[in-house]
C-alpha cells in the first residue's frame, strides 16, 4: 500500500459518523439485501406459480426441522460471541478477544457440519437438487431452491469464517500498532456475520416450517 | 502527504497499481479495446445482413470451420455474433469506460480526495473485470461456441445453449463482482472524501451521475447475479427453475423435473437490465454537463433541477422493467402500471436534456472538439429518447416490439449518446492525463464523419423496423417485407464500415499526441473544477495540500471578476 | 391474391384493430417530431446566435425558470392524454374483450417449436382433440391423443388459413423455447412461453396471401421460422377445410 | 500499459478467429471441405486393431442368417406432412404433394420397413477390412436419405444437401461426438468420422429447420447389418459358425433380440415380429 493517507480509514466521518470501512460494509450489505431480496421474492414467484398440492412444506420434503433449529441457535450464539469478542477488544482484554473469536469460528464451522450432515443425508435419500417433489405428479422445484439458497449461504459463512480466521491469526498483528482500526476491521466483520445470521433466520422458516 | 514518493516498481507502478489515476487508465484501455473488438463484431454481422450467404471479405478465410462455410457466416456462429456484440458493449464496454475509466480518474480529482476510499479494492474490481472479459472472449474458442442466445440469454434457450452460456454466465459473475465492488467504493469514496467545502450542492454534475449510477451498480446488479446463479444451477446441478414440465426438445422429451418458470428470468434480468440503461447514459450526461457548461462559459442552467431530476431518475428506473415485458401474456393492470411508470420516468430525462440545451442561451458558445460532441448529444440522445416513447406504450409496441425500431432506439441512446460523450470526455481531458492537447483538424474529421455516419447507420433502423423487420435474424431475407427494405440494410451496413473508417483519425490521434513535444498549458480549457487544480498529469496523492472550496462548480463570467472563470478553490475576494 | 405493397414504412394493415395501432404510431411520431424540431431550432438559433466573438459575453444567468416548467408540463401533458386516450383502451381491447361464442370466432390451437409453426384446427366436429406434450413424437408433432375420437378429424397444417371477417382466436403454446407469433399486416404479436396458453385474438379486413414469422431469438433456425398466412374468403375457406378432411382419409 | 499485450493479443484472435480447430479433439467440429465428398474414398488401412483382435478371413464366413421382420397390429395414424405452409421450396420439389412421415411403414406384405437388424453380440474378436466409401446421408426434397442406414465404425459419413433451401444437420450422438452444422442450399458436404460403434440405439440424425426431417445412423464394428426395405426381408451372410445374439431395431417400438446357432455352411431362418406382444 502506498503512503498516501486516506481521511476517514480510523476516525468516523463528521457527516455519515462511521467510519468509511464501515459505510462499505453498509453498502455492500444493501446489495447483499438485494441478492437474496431477489432470491426470496423468486421463491414466492415460483411457489405462486405451481399449484399448492405440487409444493411440498418443508417437513413433507423431508427437512428435518430439529437440525434446523439446532443450527439457527448454533449460528445465533455465534453471533453473541462476535459481539462478545468486539466488546472484549474495545475492553483491551486481547485474551477475551481471542477466546470469543476462536468460539465464533467454532460454531461457524459447526453450523457447516451440520449442515454438510443435512445434505449428506438428503443425498442418501437421493434427492438431489435435480430431483423434484417425488409425491407430486408435476414435480415443484423445491429441492433445487433448497440447495440453491442454502448453499449460496453456506459459502457466505465460509467467506465470513474465512475473514475470521484471518483476523484472529494474521490480521491482530495490526493491534499493537493501531488498535482503533483493528477493532473497526472486527466489527466491520462482525457487521457481515450478523447479516448472514439474519439471511439464515429468514431463510430457516421459509423452507423448513412453510 | 506531501513528502517525496519512493519509486514504485514497474509492476506495482502500472500493473497491480492502487492508484486510481492508473487504475483509471487501465479501465479506460481495456474498455477502448473491448468496444473495438465489440464493434469488429458487429461489422461481420452487418455483412451477413447486407450480403446473405457471401463470403466475409478479408477475415472470412481466416474465420474457424465451424464458424463458416467457405467464408460464408454459418447462422449459429451469427447468434454468437449477435448475443456477444451486445455483452461486449454493454457489460465491457461502455460501462468500464463511463465508470471505471472516466469515473475513477476524474472523480477523486474532482471532489479534491487523494484517492479512491478503498485504493486496493479498486484495483481488485478492475481485476476482476478483466478476468471477466477474458472470459467472455474465451468462450468464443471453445467447442460448442460463444453464447449465441442474445444478449438477454431467456430460457429456455440460453439452459439448453451450448457451454458458450456457462462460460458467459461466469463471466457476467466475474463483471458483476467488478461493478459491485467498483460501486461501493464510488459511494463511500463521494460521501466522504469531499474536499472541506465541498458540498453536495457544489459538487460537479459528473460527480453526482457518478455517484447516482454507482447506487443503480449497487442495487440492480444482484438481481441478475440471482438470476445467473439459477441459470448456472439449472445448467451444471440440472435444476429447472426456468424451465416448465414436459419440454420437447429435437422431438425427445428434455431430461428435466420441470415445474419453474421462463419468465422469472425476465423480471430478474429486466430489473438489473433497465438501471443499467442508467448506468450506461447517467455518467454520459454528466461529462456532457461538464463540457457544456465549460464551452458556453456560463454556470448549467438549472443545476438543482437536474440534480433532482437525476436522483429521482435512479429511483424511477426500478420501477420501470416490465415495459420490456408487454407481450409476454401481461394483463391490462399490470401494463398499466409499468405504462404510466415509463410515461413518468421520461419527464426527468426530458427535464434534464432541456436544462442542457437551454443552458446554450446566453452563452459564448467555444466550438472545441468535446462541444462539438456535447452539442451533438442532445439532438441524438433526443431522438433516443422520442423513440422510446412508442415502445414505452403498450399498444405500439405489440407492432414494433423486437423489431430493428428498437436497435435504433437503444442505439440512439448509447451509440451516438453515450459514445458520443465519451469522445466528449475524452478531448476534454486527453490534456489533464497525458499533459498534451490532442489535435484539433483530425479531432474535427473524427467528429464529423463519426456523427454522419452514426446517423447512417441507426436512422435507416428505425424505418426498418417500422417496415415491421424483426430484429436478431441471420437473414430476414425470406420475409417479403424485409427485402423491401433491403436497401435500408445496405445503407446501414456501409456507414457501419464507414464508422469503423471514421475512428482512423481518433486512433492516430490519440496515439500521436501522447508524443507530442510542447505540453499542454496546466489548465487548457480554464475551467472551474477541482482537477484543473493540481499538477498535469496529478502526482500519486493528487493534491500536494489538500484543497478548499469556496464556490459552486461552473462559476463561468461572474459579474465583477476579472476572468471569466472563477475556480472552485480560489478564493473570490468580496 | 394481389400481392401487396411493401416499403420504408409500415407495411400494409390488413385487420380490423390495427387501424388503431397505426393512428397512435402515426400520431405519436408527429409528436415526436414536433418536440425535435422545436428543439432543433432552438438548438441551431443559440449555436449561430451565441457563438464565441470579439465583443460577445456570456451572461451569468440569462433566463429565469419558468421557460422550461412549460415545456416539461407540456410534455407531460401530451403523454398522459396519448396513455389514457390511445393506448389504454387499444390494449384493454385486444387483452380482455374476446371475441365470444356467438361471433362464430375460429378457434386454432398454435404449437411452436424450433423451428417452425404448427396449425391445429378442431376440424369439422368443432372439438378439439386431446393433446398433450406426452403424445409429442416426430410423427406427431402436434402432440395429438390418436385413442381420442375427437381428435380423429383434428386438421394439423403447417400453414395458417384464415377466412376474412371472422374473429379468429390463436391459443399459442411452445413445445421448447420462447418464441415471439408475428404477423406484421395483422399488427399481432405475441411471445409463446413454454408451460403457458396464450391467447390472441384478430379479425382479417381481406384476402391474400401473407406470412407469419418468429419476432423472438429461438435458435440458429430462427430467420427460418416462418409459416404461409393465407385470408381466403369464407367460401375458400370452408372448400379448404373440406379438402384437409378429404386429405385425412375422411369423407 | 500493462493491459496492452493481453488485449491486443484478445483483440487479434477475435479479429481473426483461430484458423486451426480449437484445442480438444480435432472432430470437435464435423468437417466441411469443398468438394471433396470421396476424401475418405480410399479404402483405410484396418482401423484401430486391439490386441486380441485377429485379421478376419473370409473363408471362414460361409453361414447365414436371413429373415423377414413382420407387422403385426393396427399401424399407428400419422399426418402427410404439410411442407407447403412452412416452406414453399421444400412442397414444390414434391409437386406439392404431401407425403407421409416414415416412421412407421407397413409394407403391402405385412412386413416392416426401416428395421435395422444387426448381429449384436458373438462376432467380436474380429477385425474386418473396411468397405470402399463413405456411408451417405442426403437431404433432398426435404427428407433424409436414407430414413435409416447402417455404417461402418471409422468410417466417414458424408451429408449432402440437394435442396434449394437451408437445412441444419443436428447429429444427436451419444456416445460419438454430437454435431450440428448449418448446411445452406449449395454448401459444402459435411464429413463426420464416426470414430465409436453406436448401433443401439442408433445415432439419430434431425433437421433443426425442418421438425419433420429425422434420420437414424447406426455405427457398427463390424458388417453384419440390414436394413428392412420393400418386403421386409433381412440377409447377414458370410457368418462364421458360432451363436449369436440378433437384435431388430425400429424406431418407434421396443426392440426384440434373438438368439441363434449356426455351423458352417448352413443358413438359419428368423422371424421378427413387431409390435413385441408382452
């Protein structure tokens, strides 16, 4: 990186009051809103479209509602130890830090076991994201919406763990030197988290409980 | 800030460069590049269409096998032709050059910031909008073709297309990312590395297009990376959300579960694709203001409506897709709903163009080279627009929808529109990144025939189409209609060629005057804005001290002052 | 069978609606270009006016706004009447009022597929015969149920016949990909998505022969995809049906 | 700039195309070479021989199997193809009549035309010589010819148009490499090396243009193959004595295999019967 200094990387900006790593992280998370805004409005588009008797709830498809909500708590309480690891750092307690950052990782992880578990077991039954609705005479694209929208948040939790990872191991090198920008590359990334959290609370009601 | 700079090396200096002034240039070249190859592609299919079946003249011998018979273009490879035209030019073509090139070079200087606000993540959307482009060409060299089912891929054409489609689909993820990411940075960079005093309400307008279209990047883009990421999933893992049960495909019933919809494609792509009509035409009339209001000497006229009527533009244009949509079995209601939406949207554009041309009142009128591109945008983009007038309505459109009245509009709009302010902008700031002028005869012959020549090729469209001629044939030949209007294709096809002739003296230019001996004076044009403020061409860092701003930005023949300029960052006394 | 005049601009209009179509195109061109050249001349009057010479000063702010309120407002204006008075109701018409069972309207079921038309009459029984996508087979290709008697004098031609001053109801369905129905002198079209009917109704003015095309990208065969249109009299019509029956086998 | 070299090098092959094949096997893309339909003409060295293969001796191929492939049941209704609607070219090179679909046609004698009748298995070990030519596949009057054929593994199959209209080869190849060509009126043959057996189910051949136009090829190692004509009758001669597995193909019914042991010198007789009863 070159020199040059860039107002606005550590102080918050007069006008907006964050930093501007942080107005990135807001924006980038309103076209996140958008992605998945188009991906749930084209589940209802579709669901709309097929007759009722042809789209199966969540349980019907054989969604195991139990693993869901295993996971919807492993992903919250993975959210309170970001939280909690933020909060450590700006108590300068680097130990706590580490702890609540290495938990969130962990539970980001488990939340992706557990939802490779899922999949395994759904590809032991042979369905797969090309098979529909075996109950249906014209089959609804459930499945493959199910895949689809799961997976594409399994990859956003790994590109948070991801992030995680290398704060926890590489990036905190950055907070003998400044400790203020560390803090907001934490909570920049915690901002990520949380959202992919909430894309999950949406999406664990909408394909396993309708 | 103002200490000495060490040397970068060569590498960092020009090729993985954060600096926005390079990172600008590469767009820029890329971008220049990709619109060529882009229009060579256009000149084969205007062959195909002036002389069906007749081997392409010079490249014809050249071409693949499975491309042409004897140097005669085969249709499928046409399709090919067709769909990547249309990808190369939008998605890398126009809006690099309007966004990455002119946005990233000229915003920053303009708003007085040192860089971008993300100086890495800008040099990572411009990566990754060249993997995007490679890509894309790529695909034309592999087995089964490029794309071949149009630029707007609807299935289920584009599910069942050869692999061209997956690779074009890849690479649109590759320029969403791009324009994403070049997004972001654009708004954080405008909202908070203004210069001290620099408020909204001074900004240039090509600030505020800048920052509007950068909203529309931001906020349309996702809808079509859904959308590609269903098509992908319905290409490669063998789903069916855009195809419904019970296709029959080459007589054999096509091997998929069925039950999605073809149409769910069009919302999501027509959400992305009607911004993005916005972010190809916003950033053009923002240079077109800035030329306009340097040239005439005098402040835009009615700069707060336009800058109203640009917000409300970006937000309208959501609302606004499904006029591309009447004829796919719509009800009254809701084309209703979208006819009106059309009918509101046009009032700010037209507020727009006519604060532009009513801001040559009064003026003393400079004819440089980027006026003369400026003054013949408005009459181009107002035919662009007028012709959007019957397509927006529904009943019209029923006769002239997908016809070649709709190329001529839209090319109307970007072609000798945006293009147009391109070249605008170009001239205008050759100076400021090179530190030469370009020159003015070959500057004058480029504007000319360019301009004759536009008009030769898109005025004929819109009496093709009129004559009802559907658009995106390899050879409409074998309706009695269209060989009536033959001899229209003739003429569209010899200033297409013509055009191609006609950039000659931009390219020499272009090239020529980078060597020049005698630089440039530091501010040619005497112009008000930030970037005339520095150094030519500006330092890393931009600015030695950062500057202040005391007044609006086309502060032109102010009463009292001594110039007939007075600068944004100096000071008027009284 | 006078072969019409084709050329530059619209092509002849031989239905009863597009009359309609072409006023408001008519009419909205005018408009457009009354708007162009106003602003042509006011362009070409500053540009000569206001050019840059010795003794001429821009002023700093020459005009007040209410000038352009007009012109916008004009616009405006101009826009909502051609919405309200022309195209809604053009639209609403062709959309909703169908023609109904006592217009004695000719029903024909229209299958596309890369890359041809495909005609479907229900034959002189007036009942279509079961059809499906199931029965599609290179045989078949308009997917009829051979077991249905209804179907037996079902009239499957590539071709479309029509008789003039009849209202004629087209049910467009596709077997593979989105094609686009176009009759440029009916003034129809209409996309064919697969997995839906569409209906589209017109009514011919006169005879003669013309051609239906593809107006939607469907493939490398799409330029190809084109069918003989053909408004016979209603006397020619009903001999041409007589004569698909005989072609059937059928008395 | 650092973008220069890339894009110039882009720009260029865009410009030009690569004018080799693309990388990947170089039947990718089915040939066109003008006017040169025989390229294959001469008879190819014995193609690909494996190692267990033994060059074949005609001595040895004095057995038999003939036949006759029977129809049994109503023939199924199909519509005469109406050419004129979609393309007047096509109806006038038939003086406008209409003909029918060849699907399913019942010879006068109760047989069955278009079977393809093939030894499927009990002759492999072998290499045979190949035959003189090309196998041919003609478009003319917008049908194809022949509606069903059989052809030799390596050898090359030639499609001709003798149409004054467009027609798009689209080869639906299974385990060959699938092709689909655009063949204007007068073009180029297209050559298609048919480089893997592929005789059940045979490769099918359509017009893209045409829905109607639909062929069958069949790929088989060795030349134990006919196709059903006029009396429904099949002959495989020059058979070395063995036991081998018949299979009777028609493109619209399930296909029926027999087996059957044959010595030297002897003929054996067989009987097919379609629609398979179950």
């Amino acid at each position: 990186m070159s020199e040059i200094v860039i107002p606005y990387q550590v102080e918050p900006h007069p006008m907006t009051g964050v930093t501007s790593g942080k107005l990135g992280i807001w924006v980038f998370l309103a076209s996140e809103v958008m992605l998945f805004g188009a991906l749930f409005s084209s589940y209802v588009l579709l669901r709309v479209g097929t007759p009722a008797e042809y789209w199966p709830s969540g349980v019907e498809a054989g969604l195991n509602v139990p693993i869901g909500t295993v996971n919807t708590i492993v992903l919250i309480t993975s959210s309170i130890t970001m939280v909690m690891s933020w909060a450590s750092l700006k108590m300068n307690n680097l130990r706590g830090f580490k702890r609540f950052m290495g938990a969130t990782i962990g539970l980001g992880l488990a939340f992706l076991m557990i939802k490779s578990f899922e999949y395994s077991l759904k590809f032991s039954h042979g369905i797969f994201p090309a098979v529909g609705w075996p109950e249906a005479t014209d089959p609804s694209v459930f499945n493959a919406l199910y895949f689809t929208l799961t997976g594409l948040h399994a990859l956003h939790v790994i590109l948070g763990i991801a992030v995680n990872v290398w704060l926890l191991f590489w990036g905190i090198s950055l907070f003998k030197s400044q400790p203020e920008r560390f803090a907001g590359r934490v909570e920049i990334s915690g901002l990520y988290w949380h959202f992919v959290d909430l894309v999950w609370i949406f999406l664990f009601p909408t394909l396993y409980l309708l | 800030m103002s200490e000495a700079h060490p040397e970068l090396g060569f590498l960092r200096k020009y090729v993985f460069s954060t600096d926005h002034k390079m990172i600008g240039i590469q767009y820029g070249l890329t971008a220049l590049v990709f619109l060529f190859i882009g229009f060579s592609l256009m000149m084969m299919m205007r062959w195909q269409l002036a002389y069906p079946g007749e081997a392409i003249p010079l490249v014809g011998g050249f071409l693949k096998n499975s491309w042409v018979d004897n140097g005669a273009m085969l249709p499928d490879f046409y399709n090919q032709l067709g769909a990547m035209h249309g990808t190369i030019m939008v998605f890398m073509g126009i809006v690099p050059l309007a966004v990455g090139a002119f946005g990233n070079y000229i915003v920053p200087l303009q708003i007085g910031a040192p860089d971008m606000a993300f100086p890495r993540l800008n040099m990572l959307s411009y990566q990754a909008f060249l993997i995007g482009g490679v890509i894309m060409l790529a695909s034309f060299f592999m087995p089964g073709g490029a794309a071949s089912s149009g630029w707007t891929s609807y299935p289920p054409l584009a599910d069942i297309a050869t692999t061209g489609q997956t690779y074009w689909l890849f690479g649109m993820i590759f320029l969403i990312a791009s324009s994403l990411l070049g997004g972001i940075n654009f708004i954080v960079t405008i909202v908070h590395l203004r210069a001290e005093g620099l408020t909204f309400f001074r900004l240039p307008f090509f600030v505020w297009s800048q920052l509007v279209t950068a909203f529309l990047l931001v906020l349309a883009f996702p809808a079509l990376q859904a959308a590609a990421i269903f098509q992908l999933m319905d290409r490669l893992a063998g789903t069916s959300f855009f195809l419904p049960s019970g296709l029959v495909v080459g007589g054999e019933q096509i091997a998929a579960v069925g039950g999605g919809s073809p149409l769910l494609w069009q919302h999501l792509f027509w959400f992305l694709a009607h911004p993005e009509v916005y972010v190809l035409i916003l950033p053009g009339m923002g240079i077109i203001a800035e030329v306009i209001a340097n040239n005439t000497r005098k402040p835009l006229w009615g700069y707060r409506p336009m800058v109203y009527s640009l917000l409300f533009l970006g937000f309208m244009s959501f609302t606004v897709w499904a006029h591309h949509m009447y004829l796919t079995g719509m009800g009254t209601t809701m084309s209703t709903f979208f006819q009106a939406t059309t009918m509101i949207i046009s009032i700010p554009s037209v507020i727009i163009l006519s604060c532009l041309v009513i801001s040559l009142w009064g003026a003393s009128i400079r004819f440089t080279v980027p006026m003369l591109f400026a003054i013949a945008f408005l009459p181009m983009f107002g035919i662009g627009g007028l012709t959007g007038l019957p397509l927006g309505l529904a009943a019209p459109d029923i006769f002239l929808h997908d016809t070649y009245y709709v190329i001529g509009h839209f090319h109307y709009v970007v072609a000798p529109g945006t293009i147009f302010a391109m070249f605008a902008g170009i001239y205008h700031w050759y100076p400021k990144v090179t530190g030469r002028s370009m020159n003015l005869r070959l500057g004058y012959a480029h504007f000319w025939l360019s301009l004759i020549f536009m008009n030769g090729i898109f005025m004929p469209m819109l009496f093709e189409g009129m004559a009802g001629v559907s658009r995106r044939m390899f050879d409409p030949t074998g309706y009695v209609h269209a060989q009536a209007a033959h001899t229209l294709t003739l003429v569209t096809s010899w200033s297409a060629w013509g055009l191609a002739v006609s950039q000659i003296p931009f390219i020499i230019n272009f090239f020529w005057s980078m060597r020049k001996e005698e630089r440039a004076e530091e501010n040619p044009w005497q112009a008000t804005t930030l970037e005339w403020a520095t150094a030519t061409p500006p330092p890393h860092g931009n600015f030695d001290a950062p500057p202040v701003v005391y007044s609006g930005p086309y502060e032109y023949s102010v009463p009292g002052a001594e110039t007939d300029f007075s600068p944004q960052y100096v000071k008027q006394e009284g | 069978m006078d072969d019409p005049q084709y050329g530059w601009w619209l092509p002849p209009n031989v239905s009863v609606h597009g009359a309609d179509i072409d006023a408001m195109i008519i009419w909205i061109h005018w408009f457009m270009l009354a708007l162009f050249v106003g602003w042509g001349i006011f362009i070409a009057y500053c540009l000569v006016r206001f050019r840059q010479r010795p003794g001429h000063e821009a002023v700093y702010a020459p005009i007040e706004a209410r000038f352009s309120k007009w012109l916008e407002i004009g616009v405006a204006v101009a826009e909502t009447v051609i919405l309200i008075a022309f195209a809604m109701p053009v639209w609403a018409k062709l959309k909703t009022e169908f023609p109904e069972p006592k217009d004695d309207p000719v029903v024909i079921r229209v299958v596309a597929e890369q890359f041809k038309w495909l005609f479907h009459y229900p034959g002189k029984d007036g009942k279509f015969g079961r059809a499906g996508s199931e029965f599609f087979s290179d045989d078949n290709p308009a997917g009829l149920d051979f077991d249905d008697e209804d179907g037996v004098d079902d009239i499957t031609v590539r071709g479309l016949h029509i008789p003039v001053g009849r209202p004629v109801i087209v049910r467009l369905l596709s077997k593979d990909v989105i094609h686009s129905f176009k009759i440029p002198v009916m003034r129809v079209t209409q996309d064919v998505i697969p997995g839906m009917e569409i209906p589209v109704w017109f009514e011919a003015t006169t005879t003669g022969r013309f051609q239906v095309g593809c107006a939607q990208l469907c493939g490398l065969g799409h330029y190809e995809m084109k069918a003989a249109l053909v408004i016979e009299t209603p006397e020619d019509f009903e001999k041409w049906l007589d004569e698909e029956h005989k072609a059937l086998g059928l008395d | 700039m650092s973008t220069r070299p890339i894009l110039v090098v882009a720009c260029l092959v865009t410009l030009l195309g690569c004018s080799g094949e693309p990388a990947g096997e170089p039947d990718a893309q089915p040939e066109a070479q003008p006017g040169q339909a025989s390229a294959e003409a001469t008879p190819s060295p014995i193609p690909s021989v494996d190692a267990g293969e033994k060059a074949w001796d005609p001595a040895l191929g004095t057995a038999t199997v003939s036949g006759s492939v029977k129809f049994d049941g109503k023939p199924p209704r199909s519509r005469a193809i109406d050419m004129a609607g979609a393309d007047e070219k096509c109806a006038e090179l038939h003086g406008g009549e209409r003909i029918k679909p060849e699907t399913v046609i019942v010879n006068d004698n109760g047989s069955l035309r278009n079977v393809f009748v093939w030894v499927k298995s009990g002759i492999e070990g072998w290499s045979f010589p190949m035959p003189e030519g090309d196998a041919l596949l003609d478009q003319k009057g917008c049908m194809y010819e022949p509606h069903v054929q059989g052809m030799r593994q390596g050898q090359t199959l030639v499609i001709k148009t003798s149409d004054p209209t467009a027609h798009n080869v689209h080869g639906y190849a299974k385990v060959n490499r699938p092709f689909n060509r655009s063949q204007p009126p007068g073009a180029s043959d297209i050559m298609v090396k048919m480089k893997r057996d592929e005789a059940s189910p045979p490769m099918k051949v359509k017009c893209d243009i045409h829905p109607w136009m639909n062929s069958y090829v069949a790929v088989v190692p060795h030349p134990y193959f006919f196709v059903t004509g006029a009396d429904g009758s099949f002959k495989l001669e020059n058979l070395p004595a063995g036991t081998y597995t018949i299979e009777a193909w028609h493109e619209k019914y399930k296909t029926i295999e027999q087996t059957v042991t044959i010595a030297d010198g002897e003929t054996q007789t067989l009987e097919f019967t379609f629609p398979q009863k179950s």
